[in-house]
C-alpha cells in the first residue's frame, strides 16, 4: 500500500496543471480578444435559445409520427434534446467565419463550437442504446474523454491516472485501468448484446431447430460472449487470467453457498432445455392452474394463461414438483362433463342427444370417437358424463364446454328432455295425546 500513497501524494503532475492554467488564465483568458470571443459565444447562445424552440417542437412531431418504430422515434427525440446545441452551433460558425473576415482571433469560438459538436454527434451515435440511463452515461463518458482531448489534456490526465494505483498481489492496478476496463466492458456488453440478439434472431428462424434447442442455443450464446467481454475488460485492467483462475475457483464457491438458489435454478433451466420436457407453447398445469409457455429464461419460466396472468415459475419448482404438460407429446386432450337429467326422462334418448351436440361442436373431434356413459343415479338426476376430445388445448377448454352445453340445452328443449333441480319430500307426522282426543271429539 506504500506505493499508493506515494503515488498519491505526488503531486508534481498538478502542480504542473495548476502553473499551467495560471498562465492561461493571465495570457489567454483575461485577454482582450478572448473576452470579446466569449462575448460572441454568449450572444449565439442566446440567439439560438428561441429558434432552439421551435425547432424542437418540429422534431417531438415527428418522433411522435414514428411511433411504429423504436429507432426512428429515439432519433428525433434525440435531435429534439439536442435543438439547442444544434442551433447554437451554426450560428456560431456563421460568426466564426465572420470574425474570421474582419480579423478578429477565433480560437475559443473553434474550441466552443467543437465540444458542440462532438456534443451533437455522441447523442445522435448513442441513439443505438436501447437503455435510457446507459445512452445518458455513454454519452456524458464519451463527450468528457472527447473534451480533455479538444483542450489538450487527455494525455495529461492519462498520466495522473496512472499513477494512481495500488498493487493486488504482483498485479498493478490504476485508475486508467479501471476506468479503462469499465469503458471497454460497457462497449463490449452492448456489442455482445447487440449480436446475441442477431444470433439469437437467426436461430429463431432456423427450421431444423426444436424450440427448446433454440432457447438453449441463444443462452448458451448470450452467457459466452458476457464471460468472452468480461474476460477482455480484466485483461485491459491488467489482471493475470491465470491468476484470476485461482481466485474465480475460490470465489465461485464462496457464491456457492450464497446464492444455491440462483444458481439451482440457472441449472435447472439448462436442464429443461436439455430434456425438452417443456418448450415454448407447451400447455402446462400446476397446482390447480394452467397456461401456456410463454418464454424459458435463465431464472424462471414464463407461463400465461387465458386470464392474461403471466406466472413467473422458479425452474427449479418445476424439475422437483409434479407438472402436467398437455402438449409434451401430442396435443391431444380429453375433457369431461357431466348433464343431470330427470327420471321420468327418455334415457336413451338424452344420450343420443348428447352425441349429436358433441358431433355438431366445433373443436371436439370425431377420431376418437366421443361417447356419452351414464355414470350415476343421484338424489335429484341420473347423471350423463360426456367425453370428448380436443387438439388444440392451448385455445382454451372453457370456450369449448360453453358452446357444448348450449348446444345440449337447445336440443333438451326441444326433445322436452327435463333438466332437474335439487327436491326434497317433507312427510309430516304428529302424534295426537288421548286426552287432545277427547276433546275434540266433546267439541263435535
């Protein structure tokens, strides 16, 4: 640690900063010609300030007009936040080369008008970057570096950097690193992200691919080329992969133990891919309930169902619990229901009924052949149970079981095949004393 703070304490470089800001600021900046040139600046500022106005409403109206499309939109809405350096910009060239004309020095306009512009030119670049907290750090990062170069100073702030730094073993790390493998790892995540997704696009579109080999293609893809940018960014730090191995081993078992759940279910869903036992658009039901998948991520699977709940089920709960998956094999389904007729009904004749409103229903299929059993002599009904079959679980089974019964109330009505309603028969008996007896019979 003794390094660091000498390294810390040596204060030659600022000092060397601080002496030469000192004479710029006596030989440059209180100069006459500069004062005049930042007057010039401050007076396109304000110029531009109402024309940056109305320009920025012309460019909301037509982000608004590229609703459909997410790139076109954070174009013009990026133009819309950048009217104002985008006007202050060609009005101050426009003086520059007035200036220029009348013989007046513009060295601070160029320097003004060139961090405009790398301004100007960073935000429309990060456009590309979906995330807004990342296009705003991306951007701020990149104009700050663009900055000290304008002015002459990166190379000076490279050097102070580097001589920050502390020392990890035989490793020597310094703030350039750092900042340097920070830099490198956010560009290198959002390429790698950026190409997962075309990778992953591709895949998708491949026919020789079961869905679950897509998902797991596109994970195992998307993992390798994080580990390929984070390995990268250490390397630029400066640290020894080798000797990173020692240390990742003791690190990934210290995590281990942490975060057993994490990583259970990170397992598990490899392991759900690997099996095929589920894939996206497989109709599954667990604990009473039942959707269809809608994605297979890293932690959990995704399943919706017909109400538009979407469930977000830990993979793991679905390798070590019961799961019914209704379309693993064959979409194939059997549905039940049971129709209460009266007893004094035709029996026969209701179940032949049954059978034409299964034959007339759109969805219940002919092959297998539906059947209609009657199955129990409760205490109001005898009970019918239609069976029936469906290819298409993943359309729903209420909507099938509707227009089924409808299609058997309409057909018991008019054949008069009655439906029942729960009866009781109430016998009264009461016991008349001898005594009551005589009585009435004095009182006749």
């Amino acid at each position: 640690m003794s390094s660091t703070a000498n390294s810390l304490t040596d204060t030659s470089v600022l000092k060397a900063w601080i002496t030469d800001l000192e004479l710029w600021f006596n030989t440059t900046l209180a100069s006459r010609e500069t004062l005049v040139e930042f007057g010039v600046v401050a007076l396109a500022a304000l110029i531009a300030w109402p024309l940056a106005i109305v320009l920025r409403r012309k460019f909301s109206e037509l982000g608004q007009r590229q609703a459909r499309y997410a790139i076109l939109r954070r174009f013009w809405v990026t133009l819309s936040q950048v009217s104002f350096p985008i006007v202050w910009l060609v009005i101050q060239v426009g003086f520059g080369m007035l200036m220029t004309k009348l013989g007046y020095r513009d060295a601070t306009i160029v320097v003004v008008s060139t961090l405009l512009g790398a301004w100007i030119v960073i935000n429309i670049v990060t456009v590309f970057v979906a995330n807004p907290l990342g296009s705003r750090v991306i951007g701020v990062t990149a104009w700050f570096i663009a900055a000290l170069s304008i002015v002459g100073l990166l190379d000076d702030a490279a050097v102070y950097m580097e001589k920050i730094a502390f020392t990890l073993g035989e490793v020597k790390i310094s703030a350039l690193g750092i900042f340097q493998g920070i830099v490198s790892l956010a560009i290198l995540l959002w390429l790698t992200a950026l190409i997962g997704q075309l990778l992953e696009s591709r895949i998708k579109r491949s026919p020789n691919l079961t869905p679950s080999i897509q998902v797991l293609s596109a994970k195992v893809l998307r993992i390798a080329l994080a580990i390929f940018a984070f390995l990268f960014a250490l390397s630029v730090v400066g640290i020894d992969l080798t000797a990173f191995a020692v240390l990742g081993g003791a690190i990934g078992v210290g995590l281990g133990f942490g975060l057993q759940k994490i990583f259970a279910n990170l397992v598990s869903g490899f392991i759900l891919l690997a099996d095929k036992s589920i894939k996206p658009g497989d109709v599954i039901a667990l604990a009473g309930e039942y959707g269809s998948v809608n994605a297979l991520n890293a932690r959990f699977v995704s399943v919706l169902t017909r109400d538009g709940i979407e469930h977000l089920i830990p993979n793991e709960e679905l390798i070590t619990t019961r799961v019914e998956n209704w379309t693993h094999s064959h979409n194939l389904l059997r549905l039940h229901k049971v129709v209460g007729v009266h007893y004094k009904s035709d029996i026969e004749k209701a179940i032949e009924l049954c059978k034409q409103a299964m034959a007339e229903t759109t969805r219940i299929l002919a092959d297998p052949e539906p059947v209609c059993l009657l199955t129990n002599f409760s205490d109001s009904s005898v009970d019918l149970e239609m069976r029936f079959w469906i290819n298409d679980p993943m359309n729903g089974r209420g909507n099938v079981i509707s227009a089924l019964l409808l299609s058997v109330w309409k057909k018991f009505h008019d054949e008069g095949i009655e439906i029942p309603y729960p009866q009781r028969d109430l016998h009264l008996r009461s016991t008349i004393s001898p005594d009551s007896a005589e009585q009435i019979q004095e009182a006749e």
